[in-house]
C-alpha cells in the first residue's frame, strides 16, 4: 500500500494494489474508487484532500510488513 499527496493539486492518492485500475466510480464529492478487471477495490482518489483528511499525521497502528518512507 502506497499513500501519495500531490500538494500542486491537493490531492491524495492511497494505492491499495499493484493492479491496474480499469474502473472508477466517484462515491462523494471529490472521492473516486478504483476498481480492477475483477471488480477489486485498488486505490482511492481524494481531491481537495486538506480539506477532507488529517495530513499533518499518519499513525500506523500493528501493521505487518516493512514501513518505508520517500523523500518528498
């Protein structure tokens, strides 16, 4: 899983799976699913994201495997 803002465009992309998105369905305002060939939620879309979500923080709670970070 892989969380990616995009401050030019305040948005925040939350990559679920390594699978290719061939659907997208927009369930609120500025929130768009993605969905694989098999139906399988692979990522979420958040525009206007300062707006809608806590940025300053992100808690990782009992997670298994290897956390890593990327330079901005």
């Amino acid at each position: 899983m892989r969380l990616s803002y995009h401050r030019d465009t305040d948005s925040l992309y939350i990559d679920l799976s390594e699978a290719t998105s061939v659907d997208s369905v927009e369930v609120s305002d500025g929130v768009v699913l993605d969905y694989d060939a098999n139906g399988n939620l692979v990522g979420i879309d958040i525009d206007r994201a300062s707006e809608k979500v806590a940025l300053q923080r992100l808690v990782l709670s009992a997670m298994p495997g290897v956390l890593e970070t990327a330079a901005s």
